[in-house]
C-alpha cells in the first residue's frame, strides 16, 4: 500500500530521508517482530525468529510533481513504487519515492504473518511518524503474543473453523485463474453527504444503529448483486475481517497490541433478499453476523490451532491472485484507521491507496478526508453498469429528505 503526502506550501516541508530512515532504527526496538525472518520449530510450525535481521528500504526520486500523479493506477504504481514482493526475505519493505515538487510517497509492504492493518495504521506509522517529528512514542506496542493466544486446557473446540476458516487441499472450482485482462478496478467515491442520507435510511430504528461501513457495505451488496446477473436463488456471502481486539475479553487485549487478530465473518444472504430486501436488513444481516465473531468464536480458534497437527491437511482460504469470487465478495475496512494520526511533520496523508487487486470479487474501504474510496475489482464487462448505477439508492430515501 502507499501513504501519500503532498508538500503543501502552508506546511514545513517533509523530512529528509536520513531523518526518516533514523527514526525507523530507532522505532524498531520498539517492534522487533518487523525486523525478524520467518522460520520454522522443531514441530515444523511457522514462527517468526526475533534477529534483528532488519527490513529493507529503498530510496527513489520522480523529476514530476506528485499531485498530477494522483489517484494512481495502482497496477502500474506497484512496479515503480513499492518493493518486490516475491523473492525477499526481509519481512517489512519500505521504499521513499521522493517528487521533484518536494511530495513523497511512502511505499510499504508487510508480511500478514507480523501484523494486521490495526498494528501497522494504528500503531507502528503513528509510532515512527512521533519519532520522525522529535516526539517521544506516545503508547508502546503490547506484544504478550502468549497471553492473547494461550489456548485454554483442555482445549474446547466450539465450531467448527477446519470448514470456516480453512478447507481442505483439494482443487477449488471457485477459485480457477482467471484471464486477469477479464478483470478491471473500479473506484467510487460516496461523499459525506452520499453516507448520510444512507445512514438516516438504513438507522431508521433508534434501538439499532449501525455504522458507516455496514451501511456502505448493506448498498456496495446491492448494487454489485444487480449487475452480477445472478440466480434469484443462488447465495452470496462476504468475507470480512473482524478485529479481535474488540472481541477478546478474557484477557483483555488493548488496542495497541501489535500482530495479527484478525478472523472473518461471513454474512450470507440470497440473491433475491440483495435485491429486494431494503438496505436496513441487509445491515442487520452483516452486522449480526460480525457479533456471532465474539469472545466464545476467539477463543475456541485459538483452541483449534492447538488440535491442528502437521497431517491435517488444510489450507487457509484467502483468495489467490487471479481468482474469482463470484458471487461472493471479500471485503476489507481501513475507515477505522487513524490515518489522521500519521503525521512525518508535514500534516496527515493527502491520500491512502491500497495494494493492486488482482482477483475478482475484492472490495476495500478506504478514508478519504471525510468521504470514503471504495475499491471494487470486477469482471470488465459488469464495471460500466455498476458506475452508472453505484449512487442510486433505488428510491428507498424519502425525496423530502434528500
């Protein structure tokens, strides 16, 4: 992903990459799991070796100015601006493109196995960002990785996560390559203005309010159900991160414990409720289905990881690159990031943009001074009509309100 920041003449100017890169040696006492390399214990398990081996960084200059770059074409953006993701060991890369208007885009990538997007957005940018501007880090990361993820004795299995959150190694119809020039990415803007008259739609019970995300997510359903042409009968689910952070209660874990905690909930729904159903109850769906990720779902995963055993043969099931999802849809939120927080001494970022997505089906919410970018990779052919019709909201706002 990239963190953009202009150089707007009211600001100082941004700092210089020594300062940058010193302030990063200095941040990573604080995050060592960033500088290690992955590797494997005498159980064959995956763990990360905490050597200090360091992260990589590369350093590049643009002789153009950055705001005509933006919104970039982030498959072509990638090549030039971010790290080579294949064939590096090195668990955090981070590369500083530097503008001739004096703007600089931060380029970053993170191996999933370190650290959820909480932990980089929320904890180790806001971190390094204080450091950069003389300040001391204001919250330390908690990395008691043992005291969130001790399974409980005896284990007690409570779901069952072997066909939740992982199937079994066999070839997936769902998921066959896909001619990736078949696909194409779409970003639409919803306005503040856009969100609120949706909100005051689908809020219309005062005992149940829901928030921007699950109201955007209720509308995104919708409309990209319609141009799908699916079955009335065929069902569609969504695959979308739940942060554990807020779930786990025994211990408590704070918000700045720094890892990976994330688990998915997987709203299910038929193609003719998507269609004909209002967006409340769509709302409703989703947001239940996030609140069935609780304590109890937590913790009887963590139990399941010590049940697992090198023979069974199971295989996560995240996307791979050059699948299709259709008709499902994997959805990922970065609106309660806080972004603004960010700050190297020349303001918060002027624009975040996430990584190429390079399967159908893909959806990212992402912050946008008040507005929200979603970003939405489509069959080709679907993309037309979805921006045609992507804010109709089908009549459902009573026009006095509008």
């Amino acid at each position: 992903m990239f963190l953009c920041f202009d150089k707007l003449s009211h600001l100082p100017p941004i700092p210089s990459n020594e300062v940058f890169k010193d302030a990063l040696s200095k941040v990573l006492g604080h995050y060592p799991h960033l500088a290690g390399r992955l590797a494997t214990d005498n159980l064959r398990r995956t763990c990360i070796v905490l050597n200090n081996a360091g992260v990589r960084i590369i350093e590049t200059y643009f002789p153009t100015v950055l705001a005509e770059q933006l919104p970039f074409d982030t498959s072509e953006a990638s090549s030039q601006l971010l790290p080579p993701a294949k064939g590096v060991e090195e668990l955090c890369q981070i590369q500083l493109n530097r503008y001739a208007c004096g703007g600089l885009v931060l380029g970053f990538t993170v191996h999933h196995r370190v650290a959820d997007g909480q932990s980089i957005f929320g904890s180790f940018f806001v971190s390094w960002s204080r450091l950069v501007r003389g300040f001391d880090i204001d919250l330390l990361p908690y990395h008691d990785r043992f005291a969130v993820s001790q399974p409980r004795n005896p284990p007690r299995v409570q779901f069952d996560h072997g066909s939740i959150e992982f199937k079994k190694t066999t070839i997936n119809l769902d998921t066959t390559p896909v001619i990736s020039s078949s696909l194409e990415t779409v970003i639409i803007n919803y306005s503040v203005e856009f969100i609120n008259k949706l909100k005051f739609m689908v809020n219309n019970n005062p005992n149940q309010r829901y928030s921007t995300f699950v109201c955007l997510l209720s509308h995104v359903r919708k409309k990209v159900t319609q141009v799908r042409g699916l079955g009335l009968e065929e069902s569609s689910q969504v695959r979308m991160a739940v942060d554990g952070r807020t779930r786990i209660s025994e211990p408590a874990v704070p918000m700045e414990y720094f890892g990976n905690l994330v688990l998915w909930a997987y709203p299910k729904l038929k193609v003719k409720e998507l269609l004909n159903e209002t967006h409340a109850y769509i709302a409703k769906v989703i947001s239940d289905e996030v609140t069935h990720a609780n304590h109890r779902y937590f913790k009887s995963f963590i139990d399941f990881g010590a049940t697992v055993y090198e023979d069974d043969e199971l295989q996560e099931t995240t996307s791979e690159p050059g699948s299709t999802l259709c008709p499902n849809l994997q959805v990922t939120s970065w609106l309660g990031f806080p972004v603004h927080d960010i700050d190297f001494g020349s303001g918060s970022p002027c624009a975040l943009v996430p990584p190429v997505t390079p399967f159908e089906g893909m959806v990212i919410f992402v912050p946008a001074d008040g507005s929200v970018d979603v970003k939405l990779t489509l069959f080709a052919k679907y993309v037309p009509l979805f921006k045609k019709t992507a804010h109709s909201i089908n009549g459902e706002l009573p026009c006095s309100s509008l």
